[in-house]
C-alpha cells in the first residue's frame, strides 16, 4: 500500500535536498508542517496512524479542510495554503500516475483580502525606547528594529553573513543580497540606526559563523516579540 504519508515524506525528503538551491528553508518547514497536520487529522478522523493514497478522495478533503479550520482553530487564509500544499502532492501522485483521479479538481478555495497595518514613527520610538526585562527580549527587539530600518524580512536578517556588506559607488555602505522570498538581488542602504544595531553585535558571542546578528529561530522571535509590544 503507498499511503499519503508516503508521499508526503518523499516529497519533502527531496525538497530537504534542494533548500538553498530551489526552495527555501521555510518552504521546506511549511510542508513539514503539512505532514504534522495530515497524520493529526488521519488519526483523528479514521483512528489510523496513515492512510491509502487511493483513499484520499473529495470526502477526505472537505473533511480535512473543516478539520484545519474547526479542530485546528485556524483562519480561512491559511487553511486555504494548508489545502493547495495537498493539492501540491497530490496533483504530483496523479502526473506520475500513482493514483487514477485528481480529487483536487472543483476544489475552490480562496483566500480574502486582509488589511495590513503599518507603524509610524512615534510607535517605532516607543519600541526603540522601552525598556525590557531581559537581554535576550532586548536582542529580539534589535533584530526586529533592524528588519524594520532594512526593510528585510526575518529569514534575510537570519542568514544576514559579512560578506553582503558592501560599499557602493558614493562609499556608502550597502547589504547587498540575495532576497530569500523573492529569489532577486537587491542593495539595500543602511541607515545610521541600522549601522549602530549592527556595531552593537560585532562582537557578541552569539554571533558565530560571521552572524550579524544574534537571531533567534522564528519560534522564538514570534514568542518573544509577544513582551515587546507597547502600543
């Protein structure tokens, strides 16, 4: 029998292969995650520990989407990718003829528009200026500052080395990279607040392996930004 976990765990042990030259590690994780949700919901739902490829018909996945949405509490947006990245193994499975149908076809999910908030000056101040309880919310909020002064998102600053520290043709000094999500090379100015978060850092013990900064996982950050917030 050639269960959905089956093709689930060889489908992510290829893209474990590829992180760095195809996909990104966070893509890689958010299929990781995917198995975690599917065996969650085959356990739940049939009282199995896997289940048959063949069996993943329309049922199971109108089921594991009320699944993702009810028991999981999560919202509409990020069921909708948690579903597509079925749609994704499983449109797989039917191109290399593993299964007959595509269950997936009529499945219409769609994410809604999201409004998205942005700080002004006064309450990145507010930020900058708090004062925190310990070193590491104190180490979390430089790495937030800085992603805020760059314009970087956290996965950039994490993998942020010595070597994107450029100088351009006016001397000023640029980070210039590969941006993770996007796959294009972008240089980016640094601001004076930015330099001096980044000379905070040169030294410190957690930043090995040419580390700009001491960036924690993002569990980590997302658990501790929690005590950061002021506003």
């Amino acid at each position: 029998m050639l269960s959905i976990l089956d093709v689930i765990d060889e489908h992510n042990d290829e893209m474990r292969a590829l992180v760095g030259k195809d996909y990104a590690q966070g893509t890689l994780k958010r299929f990781l995650v995917l198995r975690k949700h599917v065996h969650e919901f085959i356990q739940k739902k049939y009282k199995l520990e896997d289940l048959d490829l063949k069996k993943v018909d329309q049922k199971f996945i109108s089921d594991f989407d009320f699944h993702i949405r009810s028991v999981k509490k999560c919202s509409n947006n990020y069921t909708v990718k948690v579903l597509k990245s079925v749609g994704k193994i499983i449109n797989i499975s039917h191109h290399n003829k593993l299964i007959e149908n595509n269950p997936f076809i009529g499945y219409k999910g769609k994410t809604k528009k999201t409004d998205r908030f942005f700080m002004d000056e006064e309450e990145l101040l507010k930020i900058t200026e708090k004062e925190l309880s310990s070193e590491r919310l104190g180490m979390v909020r430089d790495v937030f500052l800085f992603c805020c002064y760059t314009g970087l998102a956290y996965t950039d600053v994490k993998h942020l080395r010595e070597n994107h520290i450029n100088k351009g043709i006016d001397g000023e000094q640029l980070i210039v990279k590969v941006r993770q999500k996007t796959n294009t090379r972008s240089a980016i100015p640094i601001l004076p607040q930015a330099q001096v978060l980044l000379d905070k850092y040169a030294d410190h013990p957690l930043c090995s392996g040419n580390m700009l900064l001491p960036v924690p996982s993002n569990q980590k950050m997302n658990e501790y930004c929690a005590p950061v917030k002021v506003l």
